[in-house]
C-alpha cells in the first residue's frame, strides 16, 4: 500500500464535502513520504511519534496541529482497514494559537518581489510567476490558496475585478482592483503567454504550464526571504523559521487599518468592508488584529479615549 496514494484519495473526498485542505496536505504529504520510505505497512502510534520527531523543532500548538491532521487521516484508514491503528486523543497536548504576526515594512516588500525576479528557471519563468504571485498577495491581502486558485478567466481586465472563486470554506467574492495591479498582472499573463507558446488555464504556472502548488510557492519565499536575510540560510533546501507568506496578507490588513485611523476614518463601518474584502467569516477575525499588533490597539486606545472625553464636554 502507498500512503501517498491513500491520502490523495482521502483529500479527494474531503474536498469533495467542501473542505480547505492546503494545510492538511502540506503536513499529509510529509507524513505519507516518511511512512512510504520506512516500508511502514499500516499506521499506529509508534509511526506518527517517530514522525514527529523527525520533524524540526515547533512549538507544542503546531506540533499539535500535525497531531491531529495526521490522527484524523489514521481515522480514515482505519474505517478501510481496522489494522491501521488511530492514537489516542491528547496524546500530544497543545493548544493552538494565533502568533503575532510578522507585518513587513514597505522596504522587505519591495525586496522580497525584486529578488524573486530573479530565481532562476530555464525560460525565466519561476522568476516572472513568483515576484508576480508576491506582488499580488502583498496588494490585496489574498490568501495563498486564493491566489494559485486562479485560472486567467478570473480576472476581469475592462472592469479591473478580480473573482475569488476559491476562498475559505468555499466563499466566493469579488475584488475591485487599482488599475496599476490590473495593469501587471496583465502584463505578466502576455509574458507568461510568450514564454510558454500557448494560453493556459491557470492563472500562475510554473515553467511547464501546470499550475503553481503550495509547497513550491512556499518554497520559493523561504529561499527568497534567505536571501535577503529575513530567514536563515538552511542547508538541504530546508525553509527554515521567520516571516511566513502569509504575513504578507497580515502586513496588508495591519497597514489598511493603521491608515483608517491616522487619517480619522470610522474604523466600526470600515471594518465590515475589511471583513469582506478579507473573506473572513466573521467580523471577530478582523478585530483579531487590534490584539496582535500594539500599535493598533494603542491607536484604538486613544481613538476610544478621544471619543469618551468629547463626549464628556457636550
């Protein structure tokens, strides 16, 4: 039995009932390579402890995020076959937590895309789609799966809206972009186009024309972020720790509401649009960032303040 084989079909499934799996699959495919290359014939605990040990040093929240994707497989394989073992829940105390995220100044953002331009591929591909892909994130706060989602009939060029048909849990938006990010990401699908010699469904593609996967667009920014020296450099092509692609869309959503308040905005009617332009659920993970970046709720503080004390003197 490939374990490889059984967790694309288990996603296959899981996907089927409307689930987001790019990170279940990111730490699935870790789990199954390892189970594959240690023969391992079915799952039991031993296996998964051995796994996770052989893993780089987390803290106890992402080690037990990998605990339970990975039980939650070995509950499925043993609903195939009850000699596959599922672990006992706890087994890996932790509790999940949202880290402060990491918000890049103007300057890392400007690197991070320069030095993409120039990884290198055969046709100058990689270089185009990552700075491209970066670029993007970075202006629109789009997650990373909603972006690689795209496919080129997504983007709409005469009316400057991007349609986001793979967000989270499903939820479909639309976003009304600046005509100078319409404008580059026109420019890069031309280019993307000329290289490849034909127009291919995806948005952004490797040198190959197949779509760009997670692992690979993850891997990219690491090597990127070393580079420039955000992350230390690794050896075995390893990703290291530090500033996450994700902190990009972080860093987007911190900056917009630092402008609302430095420019006097209603923040409380303000934030129902971040909301939705986010695609949160609700409106309770935007207001996550007043408590995991100081300066906003410092900014909060005195905005409430203000309010309180005019309303005192009338």
């Amino acid at each position: 039995m490939s374990f490889l084989s059984e967790m694309d079909r288990y996603l296959i499934v899981r996907r089927q009932l409307g689930a987001d799996l790019s990170t279940d699959e990111r730490i699935l495919r870790r789990f199954a390579t390892f189970a594959d290359r240690d023969d391992a014939e079915y799952v039991d605990t031993n296996l998964i402890l051995r796994w996770l040990e052989s893993l780089p040093s987390a803290n106890s929240g992402t080690r037990a995020t990998r605990f339970r994707i990975t039980r939650q497989f070995a509950e499925w394989l043993h609903g195939l076959d009850p000699r596959h073992e599922v672990p006992p829940r706890g087994l890996v105390p932790g509790r999940v937590q949202h880290g402060r995220p990491y918000i890049y100044s103007e300057a890392e953002i400007a690197a991070i895309i320069e030095h993409a331009r120039t990884l290198p591929s055969v046709y100058g591909m990689r270089g185009l789609t990552c700075s491209t892909l970066f670029g993007l994130i970075a202006v629109t706060g789009l997650r990373i799966s909603e972006a690689l989602g795209l496919d080129n009939a997504d983007l709409d060029v005469e009316t400057g809206l991007l349609y986001i048909r793979q967000g989270k849990l499903g939820k479909e938006r639309l976003l009304p972009l600046d005509p100078s990010v319409v404008q580059r990401l026109e420019s890069y699908s031309s280019e993307r186009d000329r290289l490849l010699g034909h127009r291919p469904e995806a948005f952004f593609v490797t040198c190959d024309g197949r779509r760009v996967g997670d692992c690979g667009a993850r891997y990219n920014f690491a090597h990127v972020c070393q580079q420039i020296g955000l992350r230390e450099p690794q050896p075995y092509l390893r990703h290291g720790r530090g500033p996450r692609i994700h902190d990009l869309r972080h860093t987007f959503a911190v900056r917009t509401m630092l402008s609302w308040y430095r420019s006097g905005k209603d923040v409380g009617r303000e934030m129902i649009k971040l909301t939705t332009w986010l695609g949160h659920a609700n409106p309770t993970n935007t207001y996550w960032y007043l408590e995991a970046v100081p300066e906003l709720l410092e900014l909060a503080s005195i905005r409430i303040t203000g309010v309180a004390a005019e309303a005192e003197t009338r």
